[in-house]
C-alpha cells in the first residue's frame, strides 16, 4: 500500500495528522502535510482510510 498527498489540493487543515500521527504530519509552517511513512504497515489501513475520507480537500490517495 503507498499513501499519496496531493500537494496541489491540500491546505493543511490537519485532520489526517490528528487521525494517523503515525503516516501524516503537518510540517513547521503549518502549510503542507508532510507524509511521514510513504508505504506504511497493512495494520495502518482503517486509519488511513479514515484519514482520506475525512480529509475536507480529497487530497489523500491510498494506492494498493
């Protein structure tokens, strides 16, 4: 499984970092979601899910 952020949709809102600190972080200007764990563990999965579902931009694929 591979974890995509869409740099040109996202705008930082947080809520996947607040979902899965494990994958997603907010980087130091708070303007960009840094993705921590490009292909994180199969048990991430829901989270990630989660994550993607909640996102307000629709800028978190999960491929695989």
């Amino acid at each position: 499984m591979k974890v995509v952020v869409d740099p040109l949709r996202c705008d930082a809102h947080g809520v996947c970092a607040d979902v899965c600190p494990e994958v997603f972080a907010l980087d130091d200007d708070d303007d960009m979601v840094t993705v921590l764990q490009e292909e994180p563990h199969e048990a991430l999965r829901e989270k990630l899910r989660r994550a993607a579902v909640m996102c307000p931009k629709a800028a978190i694929a999960i491929e695989g």
